[in-house]
C-alpha cells in the first residue's frame, strides 16, 4: 500500500493509471444501477473525468 501512495505523491505512471481506470469503471456502474437517479445523472461526468484523466496520466514517467 505504501508504494501506492508513493507512486500518487511522486506522479508515477502505474498509480494514477489505476485510479482512472477505477473511476471509469465507478461511471459505468453508476450509468447503469437503476435504482438512484443522482448516480446516473453525474455517471457521465465521473467517466468523462476518468477517460481524460488517464489520457493526462498516459504521459507521466513510469
């Protein structure tokens, strides 16, 4: 866990790839729960800011 969150700190590839990817999978799943209608209004924006997320964090060093 502690070379996790080095990896957050130091702005290292692996780490924050994860962390888009997890909230791309979170807007997914919130798009298509059909029991509360909140999660699917802001399903969009959370997947949206997963997908540009992890094209930004393509570029950071391993």
């Amino acid at each position: 866990m502690s070379e996790f969150i080095h990896g957050l700190l130091h702005l290292r590839r692996g780490a924050w790839e994860l962390v888009a990817s997890l909230l791309i999978a979170l807007g997914v799943v919130m798009l298509m729960q059909p029991y509360l209608l909140w999660l699917y209004t802001w399903s969009f924006i959370v997947t949206l800011v997963g997908t540009v997320m992890f094209i930004i964090v393509s570029h950071f060093p391993e």
